[in-house]
C-alpha cells in the first residue's frame, strides 16, 4: 500500500487504526517500522500470555542484523520450530538442490514451450 506523507508530517492509515498506539521504529537508511502497543497503566501487571512459548532445550546461536534489529519477541520461537523441524527442513533443502527452486522449474518449463 502507498502513503503520501502530507504536509504536516502525518500518513493516514484509515479508520481501522484511529486511537491506536504503536511504537515507530526509525532506521538510518531511512525507513521506520509501526508496531502495535498497549499501554498497561502504572500499577496494574500485564495479563499473563495464553500460551507458553516452548524453550530451547539446548542455546541456540542466532545470526545477528547489522544493524542489531529484532523482531518483536526476537527469534526464540522460530528458532525453537527449527530445530524441531530439522528433519523435513534438511530434506526439502535436499529437494531444492536437486530439482531447483520453483522459480527455476518453472524458467525450464518455460522455456520448453
């Protein structure tokens, strides 16, 4: 979706989101991310998650942006799918370097008509 920033300096992002907080992001290159917040009031605990993300059961060494940037919650969840997924990962990797992205099967396929 293209934004126009107007003149006063605001993006108008529809009905949906009015009165909604999110946090910016400012990168150098100068791009910004919107993330949705809420705002617990001093005093008051957050409600506890619904669900329990399941720990690592071994550290996981993740590779690290340039610029240091995180997804919100960082990487612990993928991660954790990952290793639990090693198996069908490594086979479909397998399946790649034999028969070729889909992009590439279909440049062949392509090209044979």
């Amino acid at each position: 979706m293209l934004k126009e920033v107007g003149a006063s300096g605001q993006i108008s992002l529809g009905k949906k989101f009015a009165g909604r907080l999110f946090d910016v992001v400012f990168h150098e290159d100068e791009r910004f991310e919107l993330f949705p917040m809420k705002v617990v009031p001093q005093g008051r605990s957050a409600p506890a998650p619904t669900t329990q993300l399941k720990q690592p059961k071994q550290p996981v060494q993740l590779a690290n942006a340039p610029d240091g940037w995180l997804p919100p919650g960082g990487y612990a969840q993928c991660s954790q799918w990952a290793l639990d997924n090693r198996e069908a990962l490594t086979a479909y990797a397998q399946q790649i370097d034999n028969e070729g992205t889909a992009a590439e099967q279909l440049e062949k396929y392509l090209s044979r008509q």
